[in-house]
C-alpha cells in the first residue's frame, strides 16, 4: 500500500550561449555536451521505461534559455556536426586503442556505438528534442515547467515590471512550444522573496520550488515540516527541498556519484592524448578541450587512475539506487505515521548531474524507477500538480527570502566579485520601463527596438554571469556577456531617444540575440500605464457540471470538457467547479481548465435528490475558497437542474450574471410531470432558466420544447448544438484479421451505447433482434453502457431467447468505444426522447453508419439516405428493416457513413465555442470581440 510520494525534479538549464559569429566559441560546447550526456540519455531513459510498463513520473524544469537553443536551427545543425565528429573521433580511438592501448579497446567500441545511437535518436526527432519531451509530457509522465525567462535571480531584481516580464515572458514561450501553460516554476537558484507569490499567481503558475530553509523558518511554523507543500499568503504552493536525499546525491562527501567505480569527469582524452591525435577535435586554436571520451574511473583520492570498467559502474548504480529507495521507504514510513496524510519526499537536482557530470546518472534513475515500480508498494513517483490535487487544504504560510547554494541567502549572487553589474541592471530596468511607458502606440521600427532592448535586458539579468564571476571559471566570458548587452541596451535606449534607428545594426543585433521571437515589450509597463493601453484582460468563467471527466455518467460529461476545453483555446480562463470522481484529484488542471472537485457523500438511489443538494452546498463552498483566494468572475455557466441551487446563489452573491445551458428536461424525459420527483425536478429546471441571463439549448427540438414547457420567451434562447472531437474518437488499434475484440471472424455486428433508461430505446432494439437474426443468424449485438435500466433490459434478452446473441458490456472506456466504432457494421440509437444525441454523432465522426429514432435532435442530425438512416420511435420492425438494409448492403452504409463524416465539420468544437463565446459577451454587453477570438474565428474562415 502506498505510504507517501517522491518527486524527483530536474532542473535542465544552460545560459543562452548562441553565437552565430563564429563556430569557436567553447561556450557552445556547454549545449552540445548537455544534448551528449544528459538531455539524449534522459530521453532515452524515458522511453525505455514506457516501452517496458514502467509507470513513473519526474518533473522537469526546461528554461526558456535552453528551451530557444533546443529548438534554434543554427544550433540544431551545429550540434549535428558536432556528433558526427564525436563518431569520427570514436572510430580512429577503436583503430588506436587496438594498436596501441587494448585495454581501452572495448570502451571506445562502447562510446562509437553510444555516439552512433545518440546521433540516430536526434536524427529521428529532426534535430528537434523537445519533440521527446512534449511527447512524454502529452502521456501524463513528465510534468514539464519553466523558470524565469533568463534564469534572473529574481530577489536581486529591481521592480514588478521587470520580474513580471520574466515571468509572462517564460510562460508564454513554454506553451507556445509544450502546447500546455506551465503549472509550475523552478524559480532560478530558488530565489525567493515575500510578494513574489502575488506575480507568480498573476501569470498563473500554482507551484514552485523552494530550499529547506525557506520552509522551515516560515511563519507560522510548518505543521508537516519538510513532507508537504505550504501555501504562501497568495494561495501559491511552494515545495521545500529534502534535504537527506538531497545530500545522498549532492554531497562530495556522502553523495554517490564520488563512488571510486564511477566514470572520472577531468580524464579526458582531449587533455591525455599527443596533440596531433585530437588536434581535430579540439578547439581551432589549439586549446585543449574535453571531448567526452573519458577511459579511466575515480579509482581514489590520488592523481593515480585505473581503467573505468563499465560493469562495476553499473552495478554500483543499482547498490546505489537500491539505497536511496530503502532510505525513502524509512524516511516516509516514518513522516506518515505523523501526519495523517501521505507524505511528499521533493528531490530536487540539476539535470545535468545526471550524465554529466555524474556519467552514470541516467543508469541510476533508470533503476531507481524500475524499482519504485517492481520491488516495493510503499512509495511512488508524482508530480507537484497531482499532489495539490490530492487534498483540498495546506497550511498557509509567510514564507521569508531565501536562496539555495552557499550561505543559503544570495551570498553567491551578491558579493565583491560581481555586485558592481547590479547597478547596471536596475538602472536598465527603470529605463526599460520610461520606454515601454513612452511608446503607447510605436511605429514597427519602434516596436522591433523596443523588444530588442528589452531582450538585451533579459540576457544581461541572467544568474549565471554572476554565479560564474563568483565560481572564478569563464570569468572574462562571463563579464563580457554582461557588458555586451549594457552596451546593446544603452545604444537602443539612445535611438528610441533621439528617434534615430539605425535599421541595419538593429538587424544584426536581432540576429545575434534572436532569443524570445515573440517578446512584447509592453510587459514593461508600469502598472498605471498597462491599464491604460492593454488588450482587455482574459475573461474568466465559472462552469458548474456534476459531471466532468473522469466521472461520467451520460454525455453531460463529454460536452462540458470539450466546450471547456476550446474555450481555453479561444483565450478564456475557465474554471470548472463538479463533484470529486474517484482517483482524480481535487484540483487539477486539464488542458489549460481549471478543475476544482468538491467532496459529498456519494448518492445512492432514492437519495440522490438529497445528494445533489448537498453537492450543491459543497459547490458553494467550492467557489467561496476561490473567491476567497482572490479569483473574480465574468460569467457563471450552470448545466442541468443539478447545480441550480449553487448557480443561483451564487449569481446572487456575487452579481455575476448567469448563463445556463438545458441538456434535457424532465418533462421530455418522462413525457409529461407525473409525480412529485418529477415536478420538484421540473421546478428546479424553471428556476435556472428564469434566473439565467440567456439559455441555450442544443437543438431547435429543445428550444420548442423550452418555450412550451417553461414558457420562455424565444428571445431569451440560444440554438448550439453539441459537438465532436473526430481525433478523440480514433482507435488504439485491433488485432490483426478485423472483427476480434466485440464479435468473431465473419460475425456482422450491430452496437449500442449510452445510458441504460428508458427513453434511450434499447428494448426496442431487443425487440428488433429476432427480425434481424431471421435473415442474419449471424448477427451479434453490443450494447455498452450502464444504467438502472440494464437488469430488465438482461431479463428482456434471456425471455426472449437472444442471450447468447446479445452482449451486455457495461460501462466501457474511450478506447473501447472506439474499437466497437470501428468494429461495427452499424450503430443503432433508438431513443423515444433525445434533446441532441451526441453519441450517434460521435458514430458518425467514427465513420460508422448509423440508425436513429426520428425524434428530437437526431432528426436534425440525420436525413435519411443521406448520412444516415431514420426509424419510427418504439418501433421495432422499422427498426429492423433500417439495419437490414445496412447489413444487406455494406456498400450503401460506407457512403452512408462516408458523407456523415464529410459534413461531420459542422459540429466541431472550434466553432461551437465561438458561438458559446458570442452568447457570453451579449450577456456581458461587449459589443466588440477580444483580439485573440476575432483571430481564431478569422483562422477558421
């Protein structure tokens, strides 16, 4: 049984070292070594655990210095050469040490396989790695976040507008590229100061990083010390670092990579070998350089090296991995008999540890995962973000300033070596901000210089000058650098001054610094000014659902993450507020929403009235502690009388205007109001609509129906059909010889799916199946779903003597959905009242023919001989004649199916957002579309 977590965090960072001038730089190598030794054999680590079943997590900090080098093609392409000299070089070391060293020869075998196979893998992304790694984040096993946008050790930075625009400028950058915002950030050296949470919440990041200290000296003190994130006063979670785990690999003392077995980082062949056997592969000048083939172990103390034997290293790793697990185990075993609540153990370490400079890291988490996975129950990897989803309370905190390294409070980055560049720095930022206050509308050449100075700022801020200024290595690199963009700073400043722009050293410099090609400088603006000349702020809207993924119960579900989903696409913060779902966390961010679960007894038969008022309190609860925590709202969207009670009171309270979206109604459900449930149910349905500003419906049935039922004026509704993702609706794949997961070869194969009550028709359908079986004897049919229907619906088969034909699958996932989609000859949806049918819409998206009841909003959806095929509602043999047909011709159900999912377009998300968009700004009164939605909806066109 799981006890407590441990996160393993990388932070993979390298300064921006791009020089486009020249290919002698050696700073270079600092990337290309990294790609070598780290960033390759990581992935590799990765994708060597997935394709094994291995369930991990690791989080990983990818800096927007690296994230643009990793992605630039100049580097790209230098790195290509780079490699493929490394091969050059392994395979004249294979001719020499089989000459002249035999006992180096199967290592440099070993390293030309190893450059060979690095060089292959980077070919197979096209020079591209964060490819890799966005791939291993979109399968849920890396949480992937950023840093301040040059790495600025953010507590020796000046003003709000200069680390705001570090922060948005990281932010922006890590979704543009991982398609995701970032939840969290590794703050640089983690650096932090009070009132910095109030800027990391503002661009939306939940969580960071922080040394021991940083939490264990807050006020008040911490209840679960280092085991668990506090909350700063803002809301934002902060993680300390563990320090014994930290120590087992840090320290030079304890830490395993000093193991006398492992790798020796400073014997390289570049330094050992006559200079006319390396002279190619070192610096141009002659400087001698590492070049990564390293043939001897740490063997002790002594200048004195015995060759590296790569069996030893290994099996020393798995010594070393299996003791760091032992001591997690101890150390969590101990922290949850205390706390109540599982435990989070935080690793944190520099990626580049793991590679290079301890050549066997990567083999060591290797292990350490496999083990975590087969040989013990009591740990387990996660995430900060599931973490947080966890449990809905932590104790909140007054966190101090803090740094980690030497002295634990910026000594490193503040001190005679090279706190003479500070002045420099925040004098620049105060220009930065009298520029960027001064040019509310500039021309384009004013704007290109603007965000060039402001680039120059930001490279000059970065802490790795400083660090190395302080660590006395590269020093006169590192006061160049520092010097070089000053001075580019100050001659922009001058041009923008003088309204003088000289174009063509503009140019050049954007070339050389070309980082961020989307920086805006008005993130500069003081605050007085950014009100002023702003794009209207992202509107924000609160989403009550008692279903959201992955509780789901009929299709409410499916339609609020889709809709919710591409409003965050089309430039809205949406927040979803539903009931808790087991195995999913309290809070969690899917897809860029917001998914706030609140707790409540689950329901249970004649009691889910009562449930759902309860639910409803909880709701209200919910979104207090987001009021609370400073969160403001546009707009509420409530779905379905379940949430009435909330959606109300809430609009009451807060005077937020309300809009509600009708997914079905009592009255069509049972065909009239007929007892007490039903009339309270009713009443609740009329409340929602009377308090809301506009109700949308999902079909022109529906809004009839509305009108009737609730005497709605016609003006008051909105028609927005529902919609379907056809990429979510593609199979995983079937065995080879077609028909094989739902039916047997040569078996023809009719489905359902959906909830199992009444209205949905399926004793039709079982009514139909002799018809069918007369002609087809060997027709088989799937229903897929649950409900309260499905024991009669079970009895109805067995007294009709068609058990063994028809199979009753229960709730099934996505993935077997899709399968039965793609296995079906036809899908059949027999409903007696149907306000939409968006699964017969989802058939049609799968390419599958359909069948459906003439009713309701499936009579919008299918013309008959058309996309589709029509029935008579209740109707049995009308049934049977349709799928008769479809079974009797496949050719006539493919062209079905065929123009079904041409015209399936229609009904995509992209569009029905926008309309959903459209309704929420004539409730707000905006007469003109924010700029990114007007963009998005002229992309579409």
């Amino acid at each position: 049984m799981v006890k407590g977590y441990l996160a393993l965090v990388l932070h993979a960072h390298l300064p921006f070292v791009r020089h486009p001038e020249s290919e002698a730089y050696l700073e270079e190598r600092w990337l290309f070594e990294a790609i070598t030794e780290t960033y390759i054999p990581l992935l590799q680590v990765y994708q060597g655990l997935l394709a094994d079943g291995v369930e991990f997590r690791v989080t990983m900090s990818i800096t927007p210095t690296l994230l643009s080098m990793l992605t630039d093609p100049l580097l790209q392409k230098r790195y290509l050469k780079h490699i493929t000299k490394l091969i050059e070089l392994a395979e004249k070391e294979v001719l020499r040490t089989e000459a002249q060293d035999p006992q180096f020869n199967g290592l440099a075998f070993k390293y030309l396989n190893r450059f060979t196979t690095l060089r292959e893998f980077y070919l197979r992304y096209h020079g591209n790695l964060i490819t890799a790694f966005r791939e291993l984040q979109d399968l849920g096993k890396l949480e992937i976040i950023t840093c301040a946008a040059t790495h600025a050790f953010l507590p020796n930075v000046m003003t709000e507008e200069a680390i705001r625009a570090q922060l948005q400028t990281a932010v922006d950058l890590h979704t543009r590229h991982f398609g995701r915002a970032p939840q969290g950030i590794w703050l640089p050296e983690c650096g932090y100061v009070p009132e910095l949470d109030a800027l990391l919440k503002e661009v939306g990041l939940r969580f960071f990083f922080t040394d021991a200290h940083g939490v264990t000296t807050v006020e008040p003190a911490p209840v679960f010390g280092t085991c668990s994130p506090v909350l700063t006063p803002h809301g934002v979670a902060a993680f300390p670092r563990d320090m014994e785990s930290s120590n087992q690999v840090w320290s030079t003392q304890e830490g395993y990579p000093g193991d006398f077995n492992y790798r020796e980082y400073y014997r390289d062949i570049g330094f050992d070998l006559p200079f006319e056997d390396v002279r190619d592969y070192i610096h141009p000048d002659g400087i001698r350089i590492s070049t990564g083939v390293k043939y001897f172990r740490i063997t002790g103390k002594t200048g004195e090296k015995e060759p590296y034997n790569p069996q030893w290293a290994r099996e020393k790793a798995a010594e070393h991995a299996g003791n760091f697990l032992f001591n997690r185990e101890r150390q969590i075993e101990h922290a949850s008999a205390h706390m109540g609540r599982r435990p989070i153990i935080v690793a944190p370490y520099d990626a580049e540890l793991l590679g290079h400079w301890w050549y066997e890291g990567p083999i060591w988490l290797d292990m350490l995962l496999r083990k975590l996975h087969f040989d013990q129950t009591t740990v387990q990897t996660i995430t900060p973000s599931e973490y947080l989803g966890l449990y809905p309370d932590f104790q909140v905190c007054r966190l101090p300033m803090s740094s980690w390294g030497r002295g634990g409070y910026a000594d490193v980055w503040l001190r005679g070596e090279n706190d003479w560049i500070y002045p420099a720095l925040h004098r620049m930022e105060r220009r930065m901000i009298d520029l960027a206050d001064s040019f509310p509308q500039p021309s384009e050449l004013q704007r290109r210089a603007l965000n060039q100075a402001a680039r120059e700022l930001m490279l000059a801020q970065c802490s790795d000058w400083a660090f190395i200024m302080d660590n006395k290595t590269m020093v006169e690199y590192a006061v160049k650098r520092t010097k070089h963009h000053v001075n580019r700073f100050d001659a922009l400043d001058g041009m923008l001054c003088k309204g003088n722009i000289n174009e063509m050293w503009l140019a050049k410099v954007e070339c050389h610094d070309n980082i961020f090609p989307e920086i805006n400088f008005e993130a500069y603006r003081s605050r007085h000014e950014r009100r002023r000349f702003a794009p209207a702020a992202r509107p924000r809207v609160l989403v009550l659902s008692w279903e959201f993924p992955p509780m789901t119960v009929g299709g409410l579900s499916r339609h609020v993450y889709d809709l919710t989903r591409y409003l965050v696409k089309n430039g809205w913060d949406v927040h979803v507020v539903t009931t808790e779902a087991e195995g999913a966390p309290y809070e969690e961010v899917v897809e860029g929403v917001h998914v706030h679960r609140a707790h409540v007894l689950k329901p249970d038969g004649a009691e889910f009235v009562h449930w759902a008022f309860q639910l409803n309190l909880m709701m209200i609860d919910t979104v207090q502690g987001l009021l609370d925590a400073g969160l403001t709202f546009d707009l509420i969207h409530a779905h379905d009388w379940l949430v009435s009670y909330a959606a109300e009171s809430l609009k009451k309270q807060t005077g937020t205007p309300l809009v509600s979206t009708i997914h079905a109604t009592e009255h069509g459900r049972n065909h009239g109001i007929h007892t007490d449930l039903q009339r309270y149910i009713h009443e609740l349905e009329w409340k929602l609509t009377y308090e809301s500003k506009r109700v949308i419906l999902c079909s022109t049935y529906m809004k009839r129906e509305a009108e009737q039922v609730f005497e709605l004026p016609s003006d008051k509704l909105d028609v927005i059909p529902n919609g379907v993702d056809p990429e979510l609706l593609q199979p995983v794949g079937t065995a080879e010889g077609g028909k094989c997961v739902f039916a047997r070869e040569g078996e023809r194969l009719v489905m359902f799916v959906g909830r199992l009550v009444r209205e949905k028709g399926v004793h039709t359908l079982l009514n139909a199946v002799p018809m069918i079986l007369d002609e087809f004897p060997n027709a088989r049919f799937v229903i897929a779903g649950k409900g309260p229907a499905m024991e009669s619906l079970q009895e109805q088969a067995r007294a009709m003597g068609i058990a063994d034909r028809v199979r009753f699958t229960g709730f099934i996932s996505d993935e077997e959905r899709n399968t039965l989609f793609q296995e079906a000859d036809a899908a059949v949806f027999p409903s007696l009242y149907e306000p939409f049918g968006i699964v017969a819409l989802e058939a049609m998206a799968a390419n599958t023919p359909v069948v459906v009841s003439d009713v309701g909003g499936l009579g919008d959806v299918v013309q008959h001989g058309h996309n589709g095929l029509k029935m008579y509602a209740d109707d049995a043999y009308s049934l049977s004649l349709q799928v008769r047909d479809l079974l009797r011709d496949p050719a006539y159900g493919e062209r079905l199916a065929r123009t079904a999912l041409e015209e399936i377009d229609r009904y995509n998300w992209h569009a029905i957002a926008e309309q959903t968009i459209a309704v929420y700004r004539r409730v707000l009164g905006l007469e003109v579309r924010v700029p990114h939605v007007l963009e998005a909806a002229a992309a579409l066109e």
